[in-house]
C-alpha cells in the first residue's frame, strides 16, 4: 500500500505541469508564405518550461509576470535542421477547471547562420494539466 501512494503522489507531480500544444506556422511573410503544422509538448519546471516542438526542437519557455500582457519568451534550437529560434508569445485567451485550455499567438525569428532566416507566425491551441 505504501508504494501504490508513493506511485500516485509522484505520478501526480511528474504530470501536474505537463501541457500539449498544436500550431499552425506560416512562414515566409516577406515572400511566398508557406504553413506548416507543429505540434509540442511542455514541461513546467519551477519557473520556466522545457518542451519539444517539431518545428523549432528542444525549446526553453519562461513567462514574463510584469505588466499586464504576461508575454513569454522563447528559445528554441533544433539540431536536425541547424536552426535557433528568439520568440515571444502571448496567449489571449485561457480557462478550464482540469484541462486548461489556451488559445495564443507567437512570433519566431528563426535562423540557420548567414542570410538563411525567418520570420514564423504561429498561431497556437494548448491543453495542459
């Protein structure tokens, strides 16, 4: 009995601050735009979140609690592709009870070195627990 508790009490911290995301990111602004689909997973840690976007790779997410907007930065690196990503997002609307849902908006500079860049608008639905 002691270890089923200590089971649903860790299992309950490891997934009290895990949340799922799917965007859709047009890129290309300046040009031909092109959209793509990301999908991503998060996983808060104290005060920041480490994640795994299929778009950006590993991602590093921390919320700015000055001001009234609450915006977060991102920082985003994939090794498959060679890129790094600088981001800022905001979400514009959020609620639930257990599921909590979030509706948002983020913005990507994403650069592979020398003139190899661009400018992603992604537009994002999130659940988290």
């Amino acid at each position: 009995m002691k270890k089923l508790l200590l089971f649903l009490l860790l299992g309950s911290y490891v997934f009290s601050g895990v949340s799922f995301n799917k965007s859709i990111v047009y890129g290309g602004l300046d040009g031909t735009v092109t959209v793509e689909d990301a999908y991503g997973v998060d996983f808060d840690i104290d005060k920041i979140s480490l994640g795994y976007d299929t778009l950006v790779g590993l991602l590093v997410k921390k919320t700015i609690k000055a001001g009234p907007l609450e915006p977060s930065i991102r920082i985003g690196w994939n090794e498959t592709s060679g890129t790094s990503t600088l981001g800022v997002g905001y979400n514009w609307w959020s609620g639930g009870d257990i599921i909590n849902t979030s509706i948002g908006v983020v913005l990507d500079y994403t650069t592979a070195g020398a003139s190899n860049e661009d400018i992603l608008l992604r537009l994002n639905i999130g659940w988290g627990f």
